[in-house]
C-alpha cells in the first residue's frame, strides 16, 4: 500500500504499509500520480495530512484521469468517500475526480472543505487533458515517471492509458525510482523538502542506490542545487524494506550542463557486497573477479574494489552485488554494476559489471549508458543548451527525451559525434534547448 502525509511540507513516502489513521489503498504505479501532485500543493493549512488518492487499477492496460482544485482543511480528522465513475464529487467542494474500478477514499481535516482559488502553484485541470500511452517505446515506468513529473510542473491535465504495459510485473518497488520522479517535482517547491522513502535500495532493472550516491548525485548537482542522500537501511528484493532520506532545497532555475569532454581515466574503485546470510567471501571474489578483468585493459591504474560485509542494521534482507566506478580527468564519472543471482557464480556477477564498465569507456562518453535518461528531465527544465556525450541512446532515454518534447515542449537533437577521436566509436551527442523552468516561489 502507498501513502503520503505532509507535515509543514515534511514530505513521506512509503511503498508499502500505510500511515496510521489512513485508509489502506490501492498500491502500485497510479498511487505515484497524486504522490507527485501533493509535492506542490500550494493550499495547505498548518499540520495537514493528505492521504494519497489511488485512481484506477495498477495492472497492465488500465486508464486513470487525476487532478483537483485547492482545498484548505480545518477542523477535526475526517473521511470522505467518493464512489467510482464519473460522478465525482461535488463542484462546491473540488473539482471532478474520476477513476477507474475502485474507490477513492482520502482523510481531510475538517467537517466541510472551502472552496480556494488555484493561485499560480496550484494545479488548475481546466481543458482537456493530455493522453499518454504508457505502453509505447520502453513500455514501463520511465513513461509514468518522466509524464508525471512534468504534469505536476506544469500543471497539465493528464491521462495515462496501458501504464506499464511492456512490463510483467506491476508497480515502482525501487528507492531510487521514487527519487527520480520526485526530485525535479521538489527542485521547484517553496521551501526544502525531506523526502523519506521506503522500498528496495538495490533491485534490479533499477539504479542500484550506490549509484545514485557514488555518480547519480555528483553528476546531477551541475545543474545548480544540492542533494543530500542519507541511506538509513538497505533493502534487497524481494522483501524490500530499505529507507533513504532525501534533502533538497528549492532552486529558481536549472543551469545547463556540459558534459563531452570525458578526459582519461585517473580511477577505479567501488564496492562489492553481501548482506544477510551470504558469506563474506563472496564478496572478495566478485572484487577478485572484477580486477582481474579490468587489468586486462588498464594495466597501470590501481583497481581499488573493497569487499563489505554489510551487518544487520545496515541491510534488512538477503542480498550481493557490486559496483565500479571510474574517474576522469575532467570530473567524468562512469561506472558498471551487478546484482548477485541465486544460482549464479560470484565470479560471473564480478565480471558482469567489471564488462559494462569497460564497454561504457570504449564509447568514449562522458555519461554511462545508465546516467544518459536520468538527465533528460533535467535539461528539459533548465535554462539553457545542455549536451552530453554518450555511447548508444538507449530506449530509455529515446522515450524520455519523446515525452519531455512532448509534454514540456524542450526542443532535443540527437547526432553522431563529429569529434575525429570518436569516427570509430558509437558515440552521439544529446542536446537539448531547455525550457527555463522558473521557480514562482522564489
């Protein structure tokens, strides 16, 4: 189950469970839709607590249409709930909320709502609303991640139709899914945010939260704000449980970034680890086996992959994996990573991630294949020309530079690298005109 509370805009997320004296509702991808949309909720009394509103189903195929005018609350706790359809609720209350086969039930504070004007922060859903399909392109949840965020920006109407449909299991288990969505959504709040969110730290087909910190956070911190990433516990699949606070504070713009010079390496180093009942040595031969494969290539440079052995109260769950990390001399960071499989060597998992690495380097690129998407929504916004230089677009970051033109109207080129060091490599320059997102709040 999913739930978000507001406390002086003190902003918590939870994957699963549910905040006491909150309604259980209906987990998974759509739950991330009014998540997002509380972020900037400008009409908030002292010490209100939202409950998030689930819209629709969550599995493959589904449909929803969200949004509302402000509302202040007042009063003692109370619940209001509103039957599917089109009925919605009433227009001297809020404006028309619709969903899909389930209820939509929602903790206010107060006896009756009052009507406020939407102000310039609030989210006004006049006209008709932009129609999303969540099943085009990758077809999972960089569509709903990258939509969202920008609907919530914006102020956009928005429906999205087949969420997930490329995918074969519902939801947004990963920590740093949830960040990626909610961080631009914060960058242009009122006042800094804290956000603490629960879920897997290390999944797969997900940035392990390593490399959120190690190069996510250094990378990303060029476009003019910082980032504070508190990891409290770790969480493997399948349970989860993992917690991380994020700290932001609000920017009045984005700066644009370039990033095509990636220099020369200077150095490796990461991490390799267990938690839970796997054995330390585990551990020691994925770091064995991935500097033995990168000797092969850089044979002077110094390899420096430590072993953990993560303890009890530093990881909830059975997990391994491994990451690397390689500096430049420009300040470029890349890196390759790996989970541990049940079945699979320790040595297989260490050279899985040593390979992509290396690959990532014989591109020539200043961002890894892993960073490239995660930085589309930030050039987006941003005042300016950004470019990057990377190896192979991946679909990934072909759909999210597809909705932020899109959705935020950014204007995007995609070239091949004329750099006559790269005539021989696959590598291509990402640009991007942003739109000079600002901050009313500042």
């Amino acid at each position: 189950m999913c739930s978000a509370q507001i406390f002086n805009r003190h902003i918590s997320y939870r994957a699963a469970g549910h905040l006491s004296g909150c309604h259980p509702i209906s987990s998974g991808a759509l739950d991330l839709l009014e998540f997002c949309r509380h972020l900037l909720f400008e009409h908030l009394a002292t010490r209100v607590r939202i409950g998030c509103w689930a819209v629709g189903t969550r599995i493959p195929g589904s449909e929803c249409q969200v949004g509302f005018r402000g509302i202040r609350f007042s009063g003692r706790p109370r619940f209001f709930r509103i039957p599917a359809g089109p009925r919605g609720l009433d227009q001297d209350q809020v404006s028309e909320l619709r969903g899909g086969s389930q209820c939509i039930l929602f903790p206010a504070l107060g006896r009756r709502l009052r009507r406020c004007g939407p102000g310039p922060r609030a989210l006004a859903m006049a006209g008709q609303p932009v129609e999303v399909d969540g099943g085009i392109m990758e077809g999972g949840g960089q569509i709903l991640r990258v939509s969202t965020a920008l609907s919530c920006l914006l102020g956009l109407p928005l429906r999205v139709q087949n969420i997930r449909a490329g995918r074969s299991t519902p939801g947004l288990r990963s920590v740093c899914l949830l960040m990626q969505v909610s961080m631009p959504c914060v960058l242009f709040a009122a006042s800094p945010s804290e956000l603490r969110l629960k879920g897997g730290t290390n999944a797969e087909m997900a940035p392990q939260i390593d490399y959120t910190v190690m190069v996510f956070k250094p990378i990303v911190e060029k476009f003019g704000f910082k980032l504070n990433c508190d990891i409290k516990i770790r969480g493997y699949y399948p349970k989860g449980g993992g917690e991380v606070i994020v700290q932001i504070s609000p920017v009045k713009q984005l700066n644009p970034i370039n990033l095509t010079d990636c220099g020369s390496v200077t150095k490796i180093y990461g991490r390799a680890f267990v938690a839970g009942v796997l054995p330390f040595k585990v551990a020691k031969e994925m770091a064995a086996a991935a500097v033995r494969c990168i000797r092969k290539e850089y044979r002077d440079l110094y390899v420096n992959i430590q072993p953990v052995q993560e303890t009890k109260d530093q990881a909830f769950g059975n997990g391994s994996g491994i990451i690397i990390i390689a500096e430049t001399s420009t300040g470029c960071l890349l890196a390759g990573s790996s989970l541990g499989k049940r079945g699979v060597n320790a040595d297989k998992v260490g050279i899985e991630a040593a390979e992509m690495l290396l690959a990532n380097l014989r591109h020539g690129g200043a961002v890894d294949e892993y960073l490239q998407d995660q930085l589309i929504i930030f050039m987006a916004l941003a005042n300016g020309v950004s470019r990057i230089k990377t190896g192979p677009v991946t679909l990934h970051t072909q759909t999210a530079i597809h909705f932020a033109e899109q959705l935020a109207k950014a204007k995007f080129t995609v070239k091949k690298s004329e750099n006559e060091d790269d005539a021989s490599k696959d590598t291509y320059i990402i640009e991007c005109q942003g739109i000079g997102m600002t901050n009313p709040n500042l």
